[in-house]
C-alpha cells in the first residue's frame, strides 16, 4: 500500500512546547516535527498508510499531556 501524507497542527498548554515536541520524535508515524509561530504552536509531519493509523495515532497525540487541540490535514 501506497504511504500516505499528513500534517498535525497542535495547540500546546504555554510552557509544555518542548516537552510535546519530544513526545512526537517517539512515534515512528512522525518523520518530523516543528514548534512554530501563530494559531498553531506545534506541527507534526507524518505518514501512514491507512485512515484508522492516522485516526490512532491523532488520538495518541490528543493524549500526550498539554495538547489542547488538534487539526489534521490529509495530503491529497
């Protein structure tokens, strides 16, 4: 099967960024990771390969204490 791309935006509780950004290098779905600036405080590049990976590995993310939100764009 084909890998399939997508990015993760993630708002974090002020002050946990980096604990957050660590706690992505962990998932092996995550090839990068990035804290940035403006509505979103984290992104996290991932692949996989079908919805319900994805769909786990949001709700892991959603998880991880400090993440207040999330939204998911599939690449086309």
């Amino acid at each position: 099967m084909a890998v399939r791309l997508a990015f993760i935006l993630i708002r974090a509780q002020g002050g946990l960024e980096s604990e957050i950004l660590d706690q992505l290098k962990a998932f092996r779905q995550v090839t990068q990771s990035y804290m940035i600036y403006g509505e979103w405080d984290l992104i996290a590049i991932v692949e996989y390969e079908k919805l319900p990976e994805l769909n786990t590995l949001v709700l892991q993310i959603r998880g991880i204490p400090g993440v207040q939100q999330t939204s998911t764009l599939v690449v086309s």
